[in-house]
C-alpha cells in the first residue's frame, strides 16, 4: 500500500525472543530488530515499549511484536481511531509458536502473517472471512497494483461471500491459485486496467503501468498538466508509476515538488528508453507511455542521486537526531573515516561502506559526489555535527569547485557536537556567550589560533577547544593555557569530557590552575570557563558547572 514504510520493526523484550525474531528477519529483507534498552542486544534500542510501539505505528512502519496480542492492542490503541496512518502490526510469540495478524488488512497484514507462519512452520491465526473464503484478500493486490476504491471493494468482496460469482477482465496473475468463485459469464467482473472507468458493481484494479514523460521542466504547474492530461485521456490517476524527465532537468525543484505532489518516483532518463509501452498519449507537452504491466520505477533511467552529510553525535544512538538514522537507514553508500563509519553501523549486506583515513577530507567529499551522480543515496559520516570542525565543509567546498555536482541533491544534518554533548554533562557551562575553537594548526596556522585565543580570553567568552592536542604536536595545548592564563584568575572553572557518549565516558571538573596537558588527549572535549562560571556540589564526587546568563 502506497505510503507504507517498507523497513519491518521486529519488536522484542527480552533475549529469548531473538532467534524468533532472527528467524523472522530473514524473510523480511531490509527489517530490523529493535530491542528494549538493556535487556536484548538488537540492531535499534528502545527504552519503553508503549511509546516506541506508537513512535513506530505513526510513521507507518509494519510491526512485529514478540510479545502478547493484548500488550500490543493496548499500546496502540491510542492510535487507531487517527485516520493517518495504518501500517500492518502483527503479534508473534516468543517461541516462534503463534503469529497473530491484529490490524492493517490493507497494508498486507494477513499475507505478512503467512509469510512468517511460513519460516516459523506453524498455520497464520487469520481471522478475515473474505480472506479465508477466496485464500486472498482482494482489496490488498500485490505490490505495482492499487485498488481504485475501497468502498466499492468491501462491497464486491460482500457480493462474493454472498453467493455472486466474477470473472476476471485483465491481467491479474496473483488471483490465479485462489480459491475466487470464476465463472466467464458472471455479472460482476475484476478488472484490472489503468483506466479509470468500470462498470456498476465491478472490483477495479490499475496497474502501474504508467509514465509520465515531462520535456519541458520550465513550464509551469507540472503536476497539474499530468493530471490533465490523465484525466483527457481517461487513465486513473493510480496508475502512475513513475514520472520521467530528461537528465539535464536533474536539479529542477519544480520537477522534484511536482513527483512529491504526485506521489510518484521522479527518474531522469530518455523517453525512448521506455521500451515496452504498447500506447503513447499526448496532451499539455505531458507523453503518457503505457505499458502492459506493472513498471518497475527503478529500472527506467535513474533517480536523482542524493548526498546527506549527517553528525552522529557524540557517541551513542540516543543522541543521534531522527534525520540522520534515517538517512543512513536509506543509504547506499555510507562514507566517513573508519572509526565513524563503525560507529554509525550495523549495515545491511546492500550497503556498500567506504571507510578511510582521517586526513582524505576533500577526496572523501570528492568521491561522495561521484558516487550520488550516479543516482546513488550517499551518506558521509561525521562525529558530533558536520559543519563543527568536520565534513560538511569539505563537501561545501568540493561543490563549490565543481558545480556539475548541482545535479546532485545535497541536504545536511545537523548532529550534537562534542562541546555541547560535554556542557550537558557538567551542567551548563555554555549558559552564556562561548566559543568554539579548533586548537589543530594542521589547516591554519599557529600564530591565528593565539590571535583568537588572546581576543577570546580577553573578551571574557567561554571556550570550547576541540582537537586540543594530537600526537604529532603535543605542545599545543600547553601554550593554549599559558595565553589564556595571561588574562584569566588561576580559580577559573574548566570542564574535561573525554569520549562523551561512548564507552568509557570520563566527565573531570577542574581549575585552570590546576589542569594538567597530561589530562587531556585528542579524545577530549575542554571547557575553559569564563570569570563568571560557576560549580557547586551534586554529589559526593561531582559537581554542577554553570555560567549564569546575566553579566554584572
Ligand atoms: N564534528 C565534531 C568535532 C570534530 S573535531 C563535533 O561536532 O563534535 C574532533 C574533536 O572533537 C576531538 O579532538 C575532541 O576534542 C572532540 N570530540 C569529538 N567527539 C568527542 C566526544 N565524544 N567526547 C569528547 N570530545 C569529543
């Protein structure tokens, strides 16, 4: 069903459900396994089950719940009276003995359930009578098929458990080994066409099987003119598969609002390509090419490539932002140096990973954009933010060397840095006016960074310093704190975090006086106070840091 997402959410409590749920993953190519914070180790954690059940079903993702039918319905429950979304939430039993369809018969509930009673080898508690009758549910035809209308379905299929009889007028292979009462000379009829009238009574399917080829972009109101043109010709609108328009056109916004508005995949290629259409239609400079089957959107010409520069937070998945797990969930290809790109895995087998060194920025951001030229979903990978100090930049400026790769559509993400993942550990150190600075000299020089250094320490602004030392220039930091001693009190409050978010996660609260290099390396995030920064005890062992946000 239009609207569904594709990626199943296998659900589980506890660690005796996952080999169930593995089990259950390997039928459904692209699922996941979410499993409840410390308690299962899964592909996705959560930390309360009613909440991400609802989390889920809002954004229409089919559910598979180990666990019992009722904790299920009553999770959702809140859910199903809103008419928005509808996707297929089955129940499963732990030990793989029962799978219970409960809600979303038009997303494909029913076949989900056999699909898994299958791999399980146990019978599908199905409880649909249309369904149990004709061993298929009518009103859910298999993917590239839509049904024209709902309410005239449920009444065909209420014709049929009556007692009428239907013939079949069209292609309709999946209803073949059903048990659908057929008889050619039956009053009611199935028919599948991508056009938009049938007769009283009939069950009307349309296949996808038709594209749109757009050669003029720069004209206006394009999803207008494909409706009318639909519409002069007598095609449903369903039967849209895919509207297509010339490669050079990849960049056009209009084109890109009017295949949302459609709700149709956008492909850039040539019309000719399009081989197997048995009619050509014409009308308001829109070519209608249709085809006898069902088109598969993928495989005509190629989609618009796309390159997300996203931040992965400071370490750990809570902190990571919604777009960018679902930027990575839809990647292709996934790029970052190899310590991130392990950080934002586990990826499936489909997804091509292109760990690198550190230091290759530009040529990473380089080969982003080749990759998504070719119509490839690219996701570059940076710790924290990607425009703190990261790759958002490079690919900035590697686009801005190389304006072909406007062809390609570029989104950025934005992540938790370090510095603020840190000072939401200490309390809020960042309350009042900060900075951040880069103390590497490895893209600009020594003598800049004292500059900001003293400008910063003598405007009183708190600082960030990332990359406060590296292996190859140990000293730097130490001549950092003796600029920045020169102007501020010895009491002056300072923050260490090292590997915030990730295992191993030290939080330090010191004094300028008293902080050592020793205690810092390139892992850690310093906080340097400005006069106004404060602590106070938390515990026995910490202490809160604030700046207030009023200045005396
Ligand atoms: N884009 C990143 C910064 C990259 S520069 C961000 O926005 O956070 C790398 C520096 O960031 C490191 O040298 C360290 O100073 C800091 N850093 C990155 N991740 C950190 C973490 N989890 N804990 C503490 N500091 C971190």
């Amino acid at each position: 069903m239009a609207g569904v997402n594709a990626d199943i959410a296998i659900v589980v409590l506890g660690p005796g459900a996952l080999d169930t749920a593995r089990r259950i993953q390997a039928v459904f190519s692209g699922s996941t396994v979410h499993g409840l914070a410390g308690r299962v180790q899964a592909d996705v954690t959560f930390n309360e089950l009613g909440e991400h059940l609802r989390d889920l079903y809002a954004r229409n993702t089919p559910i598979v719940a180990l666990c019992s039918a009722g904790i299920v319905i009553r999770a959702i429950a809140p859910c199903l009276t809103d008419k928005g979304a509808e996707p297929p939430v089955l129940a499963v039993a732990a030990d793989g003995s029962a799978v219970v369809p409960l809600v979303g018969g038009l997303g494909g509930v029913n076949a989900m359930a056999r699909k898994i009673a299958t791999a399980l080898g146990i019978a599908p508690a199905i409880t649909t009578s249309g369904e149990l009758r004709f061993g298929t549910c009518l009103l859910n035809p298999p993917e590239g098929y839509a049904l024209a209308n709902i309410e005239d379905g449920k009444r065909f299929v209420s014709d049929l458990l009556a007692g009428e009889t239907t013939r079949i007028e069209g292609e309709a292979p999946w209803l073949d080994a059903t048990d659908l009462p057929r008889n050619d000379d039956a009053r009611l009829a199935i028919r599948v066409s991508p056009r938009a009238s049938g007769s009283e009574g009939d069950l009307l399917i349309h296949p996808r099987s038709v594209i749109a080829w757009v050669g003029d972009a720069a004209r206006d109101g394009i999803a207008e003119r494909v409706r009318v043109a639909l519409r002069e010709h007598g095609i449903a609108a369903q039967s849209l598969a895919v509207l297509l328009a010339p490669l050079r056109d990849m960049a056009s916004q209009p084109l890109a609002r009017a295949a949302r508005s459609l709700d149709v995949p956008l492909r850039f290629g040539d019309a000719s390509s399009v081989i197997d259409a048995t009619e050509t239609l014409e009308s308001h400079d829109i070519v209608l090419l249709v085809a006898t089957k069902p088109v598969d959107a993928s495989s005509i010409g190629r989609a618009r490539g796309k390159l997300t520069v996203i931040g992965l937070g400071p370490g750990c998945t809570e902190l990571m932002v919604p777009a960018a797990k679902q930027a990575l969930a839809e990647a292709d290809d996934i790029l970052g140096y190899d310590t991130y790109v392990r950080m934002a895995g586990p990826f499936r087998a489909d997804q091509r990973v292109h760990g690198t060194d550190n230091r290759e920025e530009m040529q990473r951001a380089r080969h982003a954009f080749e990759l998504a030229s070719k119509g490839r979903k690219v996701v570059v990978v940076s710790s924290g933010d990607p425009g703190v100090f990261a790759m958002a930049a490079a690919v900035l400026e590697a686009l801005d060397h190389e304006r072909a790769w406007t062809s390609v559509e570029l989104a950025i993400v934005p992540g938790v840095s370090a510095a603020l993942a840190t000072a939401a550990r200490a309390g809020a150190p960042l309350g009042h006016d900060f900075c951040m600075l880069s103390l590497s000299d490895n893209l600009k020089p020594w003598s800049i960074i004292e500059t900001r250094l003293r400008h910063a320490a003598q405007a009183d602004l708190v600082m960030a310093f990332y990359n406060p030392v590296s292996r190859a220039r140990p000293r730097q930091l130490d001549r950092a704190l003796e600029i920045v001693r020169e102007y501020r009190a010895s009491g002056t409050r300072v923050v260490l975090g090292r590997d915030i978010g990730r295992p191993g996660e030290a939080l330090t609260t010191t004094t300028l006086e008293a902080l050592r290099s020793d205690q810092v390396d390139m892992r850690t995030m310093v906080i340097v106070g400005s006069s106004t920064t404060r602590g106070f005890p938390r515990d026995e062992h910490g202490e809160w840091i604030y700046t207030p946000r009023w200045y005396e």
